[in-house]
C-alpha cells in the first residue's frame, strides 16, 4: 500500500531504486501478492476514452482525431476517488564534493539536526480511520502504521489514526485508503530542525501528490547559496523529466535539464547550480511523462562561515493571471535594512518573485493584505515583469507583520514570497519562501509540524468564515470553532486556542474566497512556511493536457 501503481519524479542523483525482489513482511511484498495498489495517479499512465468528444486522454495529453495543432489548458480532471499518496520530502542535506553537477554527493549536516514525519488519518462519522501507513519510498518497508484498528466509535464522532513525529532519514510516503466512495481525508508533513551547523534553522513541508507538471519558484544559486532540486518517483512506473528554468535575465538552457530518468523507488538530486549558476532569483519548471513525480528544492545559505538558512520550497500554483501568497511574515524592516547593507547580506531584503513563463510581457498589480487591513506598497503596488524572466518586487517598506500578498496580472504568472528572519549578523539568520496556493474548500487537513505554528487566514475579496476543528494527539476530533474573517485583513489563528493538544487541524472555509497557511518559527530566528493542502471533498484530480 505504500507505493502508487503509477507516478515518479525527475532527478540528478540517485539515493535508491526498488529492489526486483521485495524483501519478505515489507509493503512491497504484499503489493506483490495482491496486484499492487490502485491509485488516483494511475490515470496518470492509462487511457481514457471520452466519448463525449471522440477524443483520448493518453497520459496528459487529450488527442483529438482531427489534424489542427492546437492546445487548451486543462490543469485538472476530476476521476472518482482513490488511495491517497503524499510524498514526504528528503531531509535538507549539506553537499558535499561534486557541487556544480548533477550527480548530488552529501555529508553529515549537523549534531543537532532532527528529521521527523507526522501524519494524521481522520475517519468519517462513525467508523473507524482507513488503514494508511508511513513507508520507505525506496524499498516500501513500512515505518508506521496509521490509521485502522476495529473501535467503531460512537455514531457520529470523528476519530483519527495520529503519528507524530516518526523519525525520518530520506524520502518517505504516506499511502491511505479511500473511505468507502470518499477521498480519505488525510495527510502528513515533514519537520526539520537543527541548532548548529551550516544547515542550521528550521523548515517544514507538506507531503504532496506526485504530479505531472510542478512549478517551483524563490530559489537562488549566487554565491554562499546552495539549491538541489529533490526529484521522488513512489510509484512502480518509470518518470522522464525535463526540467525548464527561468532567471533574472530570462531562460536559462542548463545542459542535463532534458530526459532526466527517475526509476521507481528513486529519489534524484539535481544541484541547480549545475543548471544555472549565479542566479539570485529561480524558477523551475518540472515536466514529467509517465508516472507523476514529487519536486521540492532543498535550498540553504551560508554567509562566510555564519549559517543562512535551510528551506524546503514547495511547488507554487500553477501559472495564472490571479495569485494569492498566504504566510509572508516580515520583520521589523529597519533591523532588516541595517542588515542588508553588510557585506553578504543583500539577500535578507524580503521580496515578492514573478515568474512570466510566457513571450509576453506582464503588468502585475499587487495587493498587500495584513491584520489591520490593506497596506500600500511603495510605488502603488503596480509593476513591469518582462516575458521569460523572474522579477524581483522587494517589500522592505511594509511593517513588521504577517501579510497576504494579492496578485493580479494580465498574462499567466507564478509567485513566491522570499524573506528571513533573525537580524543579528553574529547570531546567523534563517529564510522562507512562501509559495502561492488554492482558493480553500472544505476539509483542509493541515498537519502540525513539530516546531511552533500559526494559521493565517486572509479573504481578499469579501467577508467570509473559517471553520476550525482540532485533531486531538490522541485521535479525538474536538468541537468545531468558526472565526470570522473581515474582508482585506489577514487573521492569526494559534492551534493552541482550539483546545487539547492538537496534531492537526480540519479547515473549511466559506463565503468569499478564502486563502491561508502556516507559518512556523523555532527559537529567535527560525521560520519556514507551508501552504494549505488542498480540501478532500469532491473527489481526486488528474491534470491533464487538451489538444484538437
């Protein structure tokens, strides 16, 4: 159960394959004796007919049985509900050796460095959690069971399997079963810390579905900054992977971006620097044909000998005229220009990215929402981005706070917000980045990583509520807390306020649309920051790609 039939991620180096024999009492053993586990990504490597159309979708691609050309962006299809697979990051590693290729070697990163998953599988009323469980992606053993058992609780409770904080050393997967015709409502995140050595810091990163298409934006490879593009295959298919990259000065042609083969079972570290050295600003866009892959860029910064920061960063929505970027937590801005004018610390200047995949040029309209309401940018929040570039737009001028950043554009964009914390140059700093993220639903399962946490809410456009209920260590899924949100202003939430000791919290949101995250701090400088992962209620989604 622990790896899907289907799905796979790009990468450079290989960190381990599944065996041909799977060991006896492993995941992959049982796969074996019953056919493997079906999955919502395996659509991923079938074919579909619709006969609606007379078209095929083969892969992602829709092939119409006429001669035109021609595409329609289509980035998702909605297919009936399936086992859940959430790919759980590699832990930030420090290089070593060959640092400017494509074949990552690693050494030791720290004596206080701790790697750890958490998971939470939440059952629907009166029945017992699905069975799920934590594994190895290389080899399929599993490393936790989650979920199952046969306490049936009362008739209309909500009990969750809970793991928290199982350690971990390389990439692993959470894999849960459907709640009867229901997409399981479940999900895991990964936790790192360390208090010393050059990885010091700490960042969290949820345990996403491979997918085919995944666009990574906020990264730097300038000099003191290290960038290695993590690419995971779960699945039993093979992935071919071109990566394309975007910079400052626009598209950046790395030799080895092209046909990048993820076997099963692998986990691939591309160092970026390989690709496109010295640049302050990078996107990367991670195609993959055959199964879907997982992609996270592994990105740390030294200054000299002083720690920069570690961060995982996350894919970002996908290229569109509207954007919303939840989480951004800027510090007191005249500490962090101070800091910026010494020597090797011009990174520490918080900054909007914008990557314009396009041959067209944008105008980007950026609105700044905080918790008393919209802030103004300087310069009227209205910006020029050339066509195949990513442009920086610094936000070294808002006050200390935490802000939602609304982005409108009239050609298709990505965005990340990039910022740090800590101003003292002696004590070291850490950075963030801030992906852009969905529109919330219902049923948003955000799991708690094992540092300091607050939800932050915004609804840009119009009054609007969230609904908030704790998963309780123990299981419990605790009463229900509605917090109402004022149109324009960006509300904290402590899970701490919601009663018990929460592993997790269930969102839901209503009215006009509603965006969020959670931003996580550890001691005087630590931040990292995770997107809400996308609402179980409706179904799984496939992308897919149009053609006529």
């Amino acid at each position: 159960m622990s790896r899907k039939t289907t799905g796979s991620e790009p990468g450079e180096a290989q960190h381990g394959s599944e065996p041909a024999t799977a060991p006896a009492g492993t995941a992959a053993a049982r796969r074996a004796k019953t056919g493997g586990v079906r999955t919502a990504g395996r659509w991923a490597g079938g074919i579909l007919l619709l006969a609606s159309t007379g078209a095929l979708v083969a892969g992602t691609t829709i092939v119409g049985t006429g001669t035109s050309g021609g595409a329609v962006d289509v980035p998702y299809a909605e297919v009936p509900a399936g086992p859940l697979t959430g790919v759980c990051p590699q832990p930030p590693r420090l290089l070593s050796g060959n640092v400017a290729g494509t074949d990552a070697e690693f050494s030791a990163e720290s004596t206080s460095a701790k790697s750890v998953v958490s998971a939470v599988v939440l059952a629907t009323a009166g029945n017992t959690p699905p069975p799920a469980e934590l594994s190895s992606v290389t080899d399929g053993s599993v490393l936790k069971a989650v979920g199952g058992g046969t306490d049936v609780p009362l008739a209309g409770a909500r009990t969750a399997g809970v793991v928290r904080d199982q350690p971990v050393s390389a990439a692993s997967l959470l894999s849960a079963e459907p709640a009867g015709d229901l997409q399981v409502t479940a999900g895991a995140a990964m936790t790192y810390t360390a208090a010393d050595g050059d990885l010091a810091g700490v960042t969290a990163a949820n345990c996403q579905a491979p997918a085919n298409d995944l666009w990574l934006v906020g990264a730097r490879t300038n000099v003191g900054a290290t960038a290695v593009l993590q690419l995971t295959n779960p699945s039993q298919t093979a992935a071919d992977v071109d990566l394309e990259l975007y910079g400052a000065s626009g598209p950046v042609e790395g030799p080895g971006s092209r046909g990048i083969a993820v076997a099963p079972g692998e986990t691939r570290s591309v160092v970026l620097a390989g690709l496109a050295a010295n640049q302050e600003s990078l996107a990367v866009r991670v195609r993959s044909s055959g199964g879907p892959v997982a992609a996270v860029i592994s990105q740390n910064q030294l200054r000299g000998l002083t720690p920069g920061g570690v961060e995982l960063i996350q894919p970002t929505a996908a290229p569109g005229p509207a954007q919303v970027v939840s989480g951004v937590s800027i510090q007191d801005p005249e500490a962090t220009r101070t800091l910026a004018k010494k020597e090797g610390y011009a990174s520490v200047t918080p900054s909007l990215q914008i990557a314009v995949p396009g041959a067209t040029d944008a105008v980007v309209n950026v609105r700044v929402f905080g918790s008393k309401g919209e802030a103004v940018l300087e310069g009227g929040g209205s910006y020029n981005a050339a066509a195949g570039t990513v442009t920086r737009l610094p936000l070294d001028t808002l006050p200390e706070g935490t802000y939602t950043l609304d982005i409108s554009a009239d050609v298709a964009v990505a965005a990340a917000a990039v910022f740090s914390r800590g101003s003292d140059a002696k004590a070291g700093t850490d950075l963030a980045v801030a992906p852009a993220g969905e529109r919330l639903g219902s049923e948003h399962l955000a799991v708690l990583p094992s540092a300091d946490t607050t939800l932050s809410f915004t609804a840009p456009g119009g009054p609007a509520e969230v609904r908030l209920a704790a998963v309780s260590a123990d299981g419990a899924l605790l009463a229900e807390k509605t917090v109402p949100l004022v149109a324009g202003t960006t509300t904290a939430v402590r899970p701490g306020d919601l009663g018990g000791s929460a592993a997790a919290v269930l969102v839901s949101a209503t009215g006009s649309p509603v965006h969020g995250a959670q931003v996580i701090t550890a001691g005087d400088n630590g931040i990292s920051v995770m997107v809400l992962p996308r609402g179980t209620v409706g179904g799984s989604r496939v992308q897919v790609g149009v053609g006529y």
